[in-house]
C-alpha cells in the first residue's frame, strides 16, 4: 500500500489551500499513492480566526476535497475545522474518496507549551477508521500522538496503520519529541504510524504552525521515512503483512491486562 505524506504550508485563505491540495494529490496520485494525506489545519492555518471559515463535512469546502479524491482516484485525509453547537468549531480531519466521506473530530485539545485550544475548539469523543483495498487506516490529530492509549484502541478496531495529522509548534525538543512519539506510539500498537506535518514557515507566535520533518515508523518502531522542514511529497509504502508478524512475535495487544477494551 503506498500512501503520500503531503508537508505543504497552508495559509490563511481556504479557497488557495485547496488549490495546494489539488495540486498535491494529483502529484501524489501520479507517483501510486492510494491515500494521500495532508495536514491539520490545511483549509487555514492557525494563528488566525478558524469560525468564519469553519463548514460541515458536507459543505463546499469538504465537497471540493471530496471531487478531487474521486477525480485521481485516492483517498484523501486533510485537517479543516466544523462548526460546534458551542460556538467554538471542531478539528476535523476529513477522510474523502473511494466512496467514504467522514469526519474525525480531534479528541485530545492542545492545551499545552502556553497555547489553550480548548478556548476555541470543541472535542471529540470518537473514533474514526476507515478501509482502503483491505487495510483498515485509523486516524489521530497532533497532540493524540502523546496519547498511547488512542492507537491501541484504534488497533482494537482494527487498523494496522494510523494516519496522524499535525501542525506541530516549534520550540527546544520538540522535533525530537515528534519522532520519538511516532515511532513509540508504532511499537506500543505494533502498528504502522504515518505522521504528516505543516511545513516549517518560520512563522513566530503562539499558534503551532508547524516544523516539517513528516515522519513514518514501522510497528517495530524504526524510523522508515522521513522528511525536512520544507515543503515535501514524502511517499511511504507500508507492508500490513507486517503487522501480523509483529503482533504475533510481540503480542503486546493481547498481553495487556490494565485496559478497557469495549
């Protein structure tokens, strides 16, 4: 299964990100890709206002992703944000083509390193997987990746690779806290981990807007890809055969007994 890591730069106006997204994917597309994923925040970046721009997955924006995905054949996962009936919206990761049109709404708010995106985004409660030629993808948002207890439970579900969408914020560690949570959520779920970020701006502020370094781990946890801080089309093919050795040899799923599994 070959699935694309698009490391673009998203900005402030939706209608040019989707352009970016347009051009990616049929790049992505026409290098084999079957799931081309983008990053959080790709209908608008953070640091600015996300309720005007904020829509349900039905809306023009996610439609427009969703004719793009069909139009070369992929599936698409890319972050935007939902209305919330509390005023404040939702990050969504949005997951289009091939006949699935879903949202996941980011279960861990990033309410860490001084930034509070509980002030402004609603969380989720639910999990999303979804399948692709037989590969069952779970997906997760930026700050999920600290939380190991979501990628069992998507393993639980079935996914033997996790799709995690990001605008990781700079600052002293944090590239290698990014990798290092990659590759240890893939060994603690013995799953694959395809970690997609914005690209680095330099952007100052508050607001995590990103340092690049896309990054893919194997279910043992070794680093098999990777990119820069730049702009990047970072192309993974992913073995789910894998998985199942991996599982089998180190049953760690199975072995846990501290746990709730329903």
């Amino acid at each position: 299964m070959r699935v694309a890591l698009c490391q673009i730069t998203s900005g402030e106006n939706p209608a040019e990100n989707l352009e970016l997204l347009r051009r990616w994917t049929a790049d992505a597309a026409a290098a084999g890709a079957r799931v081309v994923v983008f990053p959080e925040a790709a209908q608008r970046r953070f640091g600015l206002p996300l309720g005007p721009v904020a829509e349900p997955v039905g809306g023009p924006w996610a439609s427009a992703v969703r004719a793009i995905a069909e139009e070369c054949g992929v599936v698409v996962v890319a972050g935007m944000f939902t209305p919330d009936p509390s005023g404040r919206v939702r990050n969504t990761l949005l997951v289009t083509g091939g006949g699935t049109h879903v949202g996941y709404d980011k279960i861990h708010l990033f309410d860490a390193f001084g930034f509070t995106e509980s002030s402004t985004v609603a969380p989720g409660d639910e999990l999303v997987t979804f399948t692709v030629d037989g590969v069952v993808f779970g997906v997760a948002t930026c700050y999920d990746i600290r939380f190991p207890e979501l990628f069992r439970a998507l393993a639980d579900k079935g996914a033997v690779a996790v799709l995690v969408a990001a605008s990781w914020g700079a600052g002293e560690g944090k590239r290698e806290q990014w990798e290092l949570l990659a590759r240890a959520r893939a060994l603690d779920s013995t799953s694959w981990v395809l970690a997609c970020g914005q690209a680095y701006a330099g952007l100052e502020g508050p607001a995590p807007t990103g340092i690049g370094y896309s990054t893919v781990a194997d279910p043992l946890g070794r680093l098999t890809a990777q990119a820069g801080p730049d702009p990047q089309l970072l192309i993974a093919d992913i073995d789910p055969a894998a998985v199942d050795a991996v599982r089998k040899a180190i049953p760690v799923l199975a072995n846990r007994r501290l746990q709730d599994r329903t």
